[in-house]
C-alpha cells in the first residue's frame, strides 16, 4: 500500500503515446536508456520530469508549440513530486496564488478524462482552524479574497468542525475556514498524466538524461549539452526543482536560482477501525504546525516544525529522490500536536515516517520568469511545499510568458527578477530558509519582516541612523528605516507588537508625519536604484525617448517623472529621470526594481550602439528633504555647489558628512529623521501610486490617471504607444481610485492594508492596492482599481468618471464592510477634523 504513494505508478496505460514513451522505457536498462538517440535541435529544452517540467510541456504543447524536448535525469516524477502529500489547497495569502491553485483545481479535476490516466483526484474540501482570534482574523481575510475571484468558502464554528470531522477535538478553537471545493490526488499521476497529454500533442520526452550545462552565446540560449549529446535550442526552461540552483549556475553564463532544500517530515498510518472515508476533509491545524489528511482509511499527517533541518547545502547527491533517514526525535512535537487534534489516533498503529527534501525559497514565493542574464533562459521552481497546488497555474503562466512575451496575470510577486545577486549565496539561503519553514504556519500580521540574513546591503548612514533610534526593514536586501523610536518609547515592546488593528507604532509615524508637514525631514533614500546612461553622440537621447514613455529632450538639471512601458502600454518601470548633460541621464526607480530593469534596458537597448549603462545604486547615497522649510536648510548649505557638475561631492564617502550638515544646520527649523511608514503614509494620501505594489506590467498610464506624463500627441514613438492609441479611443476597463473610509474607527476596528475588496452599489468591482492612515484627513485611505464587470455577462465594461463618481462604495475588512468615498484626485484640505461621520467634509477641491 505504501509504495502506491511513494512510486511511480506502475499501472498500464492506455495511451498510444504513454507506450512509447514510458511503459516501454521502463523495461529498459540503463544501457539501453544510454543508447537512445536525441534528436539535435528543437525550439524548447524543458529540464526536469516532474509536475512542473511536464506542465511547463503540457501547456507550451496547448498553446501550438510543438518542436519541446523534456528530459529527465531519472524517471519521471521520481524527484520530489513523488513525496508530495497530494493536497491540493487554494486558501492563499497573495492572489497570484490563489489563481494557479484555482485553474490547477480545474485543470486536475478533468485530467483524467482528457488522457485516461487515473489521477485519484477526490473532492474532499480543506478546514483551515483558528486557535486565536488573530488566526481567525487572518483566515478571515483570506475568505474574502477567495470569495471575489470564485472560490466557495465559508468561515464556520468548532460545531461545524466537528460536524465535518467527527475524530477532531475541537475545544481549543475559536472557528475556522471551510474551502470545500479543494482536494486530493496523487501528484505523480498528474505528473505523468500532464507528459501523456504533452506526448500525445508531439513534444518528444526523454528520461535518464542529464542536463550538463546550456550553451550561451551573447547572453542568449543556443543549446543544451547532455550525457546523451547536444541539442541546439532557442529555449531552455529549469523546472530541475531542488537541483535548480546548481543546474543555473553550470552554465557558460550562471543564472542565480535562491532556493534551498529542507527535510520535510509526514507520516503514514493504518486504516482506522472504521477507515476514513475517501471525502473525508484535509485538517489544516497551523497553530499546532500540522495539516491532517485521510490516506487509504488512515491518516497522512505532516507539518512545519519550529527547527527545519537544512539538506544539500554541498550539492546535488542522488539522481532520484530517495526517502532519508528516520528521525522520530524531531518528528515528535508535530506527532504530539496530531495527538492533541486527534486524540483517538493514539493507539493507531504507524506505517512509516517519510522524510523527503523539499524546496524554499528566500520569500516563500516560488520563481518563475526569465533570467535577466541570459535571454531564453526561463526557470520554474522553488514551490515551498505548493508544487502540486501551483504546478497546473504556474506551467499555464510559464508557457504563456514563453509564447507572448508576458503572462495572462500579473506575476511580479514570483518573477526570478524580484532577487539580486547577494539573495543567491549558499550560506545566506541556508540560514534564510530555517526561518521560512516555520513561517509557512507562523501567523503573519501586515508590515512583518524576515530576522536572518539581514544587513546584507547597507547605507553607509545606517550606524548613524541606528544610534537615533532607526528601526529597519528590508527590501531586496537593502535596510531602509521604518521609523524612529524616541528615546522615551519601550523599545521592546514595540518590536514584539504584532496586530491587525492600530500598531503601536503609530503615534511615532504621526509625529514624523506632522514634522514632514510644517517643518523639516530628511528620510535615507540610498535603497533606491540609480542607472547612469550615457553615449559619446546624441543616441542617449534618441535610444531612451523611444525606451520611455514620456519626453526626455528637456533642459540640462531637469527631472522628468516618467516609465518604460512594453508593448501593450503596461508599466515595466516607474522612475525619475535626470537629464546630467546633453548625453547623459541619471535614472532614480524603486529599490526592488534594481534587476528588472538592468534586464530590460540591456534587453531593448541596440546592441552594436555606443550607449554606456552603468548601475550606480552603490556610488550615491540619496537624502530626501520633505517639508516647508526643506529649502530653508538648503538656502544654508547653498555655500557647497550645488550644480550637476558637483554632485560627485555626494558619493558615498562624503554623505556622513553632508548628514551631519544637514541636521545640524536644521537643528533651527526642527528638523528630524523620518523613515519610510511616514513616507507611505505621505504618498498614499497624494494619490501617488507605486510600481509592485499599485501598478504593473499590465497597467498602463491611462488607467492610473497619467496621460500627462506621455508623449502621445508629440508625434514621437515609444514602446507601447500604439496601445495607448488604441486604449485612449476605446476607453479604459480600469481606473485608479481612491478611497477614504468614512464609518471607520482607527482606534477599535480592524485596518485595510492591502488587498481587500471593493464594492460598489453591493457588487465586487476590484481590490485595494496600498492602504494607510491619513493623519492629515484623520481617515484611512485606501488606493485600487476599479472595473466595471456587466451584472448579465460578467464580462469588463468600460470605466469612466461618471461610472466612478456614481457610486456607493464598501471596503471589506476581513468580512466587515466599511462605506467610503471615492476619489479619482487627492484630497486638497479637510474642512472639520471631528471624527463622526456625519461631521465630516471632504473639501471638493482637486490636488494636482
């Protein structure tokens, strides 16, 4: 019975195609498999058989490419699917997630009609519990995102648990989540089912072929070396799962993977007396680090401990995935938790206990996307323990990546360019990925941050600003101040408050704020990118008015807030551009936007030109003055030069220096340091919208209120101005709006941070993007997208003003809706700061 789960299934298949390829390699020996000619090109090389390397060909094969090799260094789905616990769940904190396990829910639900093989899909549904309230507000929040996109679920009492689950002891619960729509199924089935498919469409699949290294020539893919031979390819997609990271770093031209393999423990067990039945629901206990599914009559349970055991760290040991040892010690309080939930189990007797390596990642997201290294190198890995949830979404957004030039959705959160180079070292990975084990079940509350591998990419302020009370978070590696903590506030305390209601940190933020306001901050804004570009001729000028969307050709010391767009008009990029010299530019975009945007550039800039693309993130250090007596500071310094000839005065050696100018000449107009909540805060109530977090690749300017900054009627081209022009007479199916809560208590109600639905006249209509509280209007303040889905068809109807200004809108908070008003401008003043609802004005006078 054991080896049903953990082997390849040895059942005749059906399909001609299966034959060919598997049920007949099978009977081989290894001499023979060695014998087996590749054919010497093809337009895609997949590496790695199992559920993601073959979904990866399932879909390229749907979607009419035909000319895919996949090879397997084993047999297919040997590696970790093979382990994997066969739960299919759809409950996700990001919405990108939610999507893949929604369509790889209904993809695997008709697998098995489409190719015959048997997958042991079973409709069981998932009970997610809530030891806390905290829990449950998290489970709540949950519930309403999957809720708007179509994914039934309900929050129910322990009762109800106990109704769906009779063996469960249900005393220590406050409620939980149903999702009854999720299932089981056996994840090597799939595998081997989505190669049938792929087979049967043409794509060819070799096993017991090993990947040696891909050929690169001017960082592009041009082949494939294996044990077998070359083959010459436009293509090469990493699905190599735990062997990711040493398969990209092989090449002739390293592609940097972070991912790191752990131990992941579950066990097995005889049927019940009276076996479970086949329906019987998946248990996700993640207070006590364990998830619980029926297996054969028995129990498959198996959970995230508190002290991960990191494996490979040296590298690559086995072909196949082989179970590792035993280790009941470490097993043991997971095992005492089940025996805490289930407490009739503890006479059941035991099969196995199943050690197998699984795959993390340094943000518990998975990767995906194209390496900015090598072009045509494309990766799929990293699941975190998703594999089978994802591998049916993530192989569709691959494949349509590889097809289109981009995906259906927004993938930003997964894509490959989100890390930098200091995020890929094997000692940083090791320490990183035991504490995102554990944070697979720890209770996440808004603003958290990761504790290990921190201070990897430091302003040379930071020793200075850690002294005044800097309390830091981290972004792609950069530590960048939160706020600062007055010599007066408990410290401690404040790092170890955790909440989804007011922190306890706002007081501080709000007098940083207020600072900003009427008198004098200045925020360390080093994190962010900075790319100098420069030619010997005009072709600076000429190369990046057609890479951006707004005019460039303005007067020496002028900044220009523009963006690069890609063909359909969406936001690859939102920066701030200087022009230096007549041919040379000065290039200032958000901190995480460092790789993808080097990888954009150097993609779309001429090859054979004399441009020069230099990153000098680490020559400058950027100190933001903000408020009404910024000048004021300036005016004093205004001794030091202060043209573009003499920036160089503020590389990095020199900013201690200038800071302590700065505050020290400040001193006199109550100058202080701010981080970067104030700075949210600040942003959200202008109605400034941010890439990766409000806009992306698939949002264009006309949509977030920025027809201003492009040159669309200046007769010059530029990437994605033909969508434009189309778009500006078809009218848009989106708009950016803003939203302040009107019956919302700061003080006692839950608070928006982000992703919460929207509703107008009591119909979905989109989700926020960015929250923060107001201190200025004393509201909350919610950014978004609002669309117009036809009340018959559900199909996206064109978004206007009128549309927008018409509305009754509801924000809803964990399942909690709060009315609020609508803006498509910032909010210019507040006429009555008394907090009733019915006292407050919003002044209708437009922001610009």
């Amino acid at each position: 019975m054991f080896c049903r789960l953990l082997s390849v299934v040895g059942r005749q298949r059906t399909s001609p195609g299966w034959q060919n390829w598997s049920s007949a390699r099978s009977s081989t020996s290894a001499a023979e498999a060695r014998s087996v000619a590749l054919p010497t090109q093809a337009q895609v090389v997949i590496c790695g058989g199992g559920i993601m390397g073959t979904s990866v060909a399932y879909h390229l094969s749907k979607m009419g490419w035909k000319d895919i090799v996949l090879l397997e260094q084993g047999r297919l789905a040997a590696g970790s699917t093979r382990f994997c616990a066969g739960i299919l769940s759809t409950a996700r904190h990001l919405t990108i997630e939610q999507k893949m396990a929604d369509y790889s829910n209904k993809l695997y639900l008709q697998l098995e009609q489409e190719t015959g093989i048997q997958t042991g899909y079973t409709r069981t549904g998932s009970v997610f519990l809530a030891q806390t309230q905290d829990r449950l507000i998290s489970l709540k929040r949950i519930n309403s995102r999957l809720n708007v996109i179509g994914i039934p679920s309900e929050i129910i009492s322990p009762k109800k648990v106990a109704e769906l689950h009779h063996l469960l002891n249900v005393h220590d619960l406050v409620g939980a989540m149903h999702v009854p729509e999720d299932a089981v199924v056996s994840s090597a089935d799939v595998a081997l089912a989505l190669a049938s498919a792929a087979s049967q469409n043409g794509v060819q699949i070799y096993d017991r072929t090993s990947v040696l290294h891909v050929m690169v020539k001017k960082g592009q893919v041009t082949g494939v070396e294996t044990d077998k031979g070359q083959i010459e390819c436009q293509y090469f997609v990493n699905c190599a799962g735990q062997w990711a990271y040493e398969l990209g770093l092989s090449n002739e031209e390293p592609v940097s993977i972070p991912l790191h393999a752990c131990e992941h423990f579950y066990l097995l067990t005889r049927p019940l007396e009276t076996p479970l039945q086949s329906s019987t629901p998946t248990i996700v206990d993640a207070d006590g680090r364990i998830y619980i599914r029926n297996w054969q009559g028995g129990i498959l349970s198996g959970g995230f401990e508190k002290n991960p055991k990191p494996i490979f760290t040296e590298g690559k040991n086995q072909l196949e995935i082989q179970n590792l040892q035993e280790d009941w010690d470490h097993f043991e309080p997971l095992l005492s938790s089940l025996l805490r939930r289930m407490p009739e189990l503890e006479s059941l007797e035991i099969m196995k206990l199943v050690n197998c390596p699984e795959t993390f990642t340094p943000d518990m997201r998975c990767i995906m996307g194209e390496s900015p290294a090598v072009q045509g190198y494309f990766v799929l890995a990293g699941m975190n323990s998703a594999g089978l949830s994802f591998g049916g979404g993530a192989g569709k957004y691959l494949a349509e990546w590889m097809v289109h030039g981009y995906p259906s959705e927004n993938v930003w959160e997964l894509d490959l360019k989100r890390f930098g180079a200091l995020q890929s070292s094997r000692t940083f990975l090791r320490h990183r990925v035991m504490e995102v084990m554990p944070l697979m079940y720890d209770l996440k509350v808004p603003r958290w941050d990761f504790q290990t591998g921190r201070q990897l990419r430091t302003s040379p302020l930071y020793d200075r600003l850690d002294a005044q009370g800097a309390r830091w978070m981290e972004k792609h590696g950069f530590e960048r101040p939160k706020y600062f903590v007055p010599p007066d506030k408990d410290l401690l305390a404040l790092e170890q408050s955790k909440t989804f209601y007011k922190p306890d940190w706002f007081d501080i933020v709000e007098s940083e704020v207020k600072c900003c306001k009427e008198a004098v901050c200045v925020i360390d804004m080093s994190s962010f990118t900075k790319f100098e570009i420069t030619s010997t001729g005009d072709q600076a000028l000429e190369v990046l008015q057609y890479l951006f969307s707004n005019d460039l050709d303005v007067p020496v010391g002028h900044i220009v807030h523009t963006g690069m767009l890609n063909e359909v008009g969406g936001y690859e990029n939102d920066c701030s551009i200087a022009r230096l010299s007549k041919r040379s530019f000065f290039m200032i975009s958000p901190t995480d936007q460092q790789v993808h945007c080097w990888a954009w550039l150097k993609k779309h800039m001429p090859k054979d030109s004399n441009l020069l693309l230099e990153d000098v993130t680490w020559k400058y250090t950027a100190l933001n003055l903000i408020g009404p007596r910024a000048v004021d500071v300036l005016s004093e310094l205004s001794y030091a030069p202060m043209t573009p000839d003499h920036f160089p005065s503020l590389f990095c050696k020199y900013a201690l220096h200038v800071y302590n100018e700065v505050m020290s000449v400040g001193q006199k107009y109550g100058i202080r340091n701010a981080g970067y909540y104030a700075l949210r805060s600040l942003r959200i109530e202008k109605f400034f919208a941010f890439w990766g977090q409000d806009i992306n690749n698939l949002t264009t300017p006309l949509e977030c209120g920025r027809e201003s900054r492009v040159k669309l009627e200046k007769g010059m081209d530029f990437i994605g101005r033909d969508a434009l022009l189309q778009q500006k007479q078809n009218g848009v199916y989106k708009r950016f709006t803003m939203f302040i809560l009107d019956d919302h208590d700061t003080d006692l109600d839950l608070w928006p941070w982000w992703g919460e639905p929207i509703y107008r006249n009591g119909q979905f209509v989109g989700k926020t993007t960015s929250s923060a509280y107001s201190y200025s209007l004393e509201r909350h303040v919610c950014l978004g997208f609002v669309h117009n889905f036809s009340e018959d068809t559900g199909e996206e109807q064109v978004v206007t003003a009128d549309f927008i200004n018409r509305g009754e809108y509801e924000i809803d908070i964990a399942g909690y809706r709060f009315q609020a008003k609508a803006k498509l401008y910032p909010v210019a003043s507040l006429f009555t700061h008394k907090r009733r609802k019915d006292d407050m004005e919003l002044s209708d006078l437009h922001g610009k």
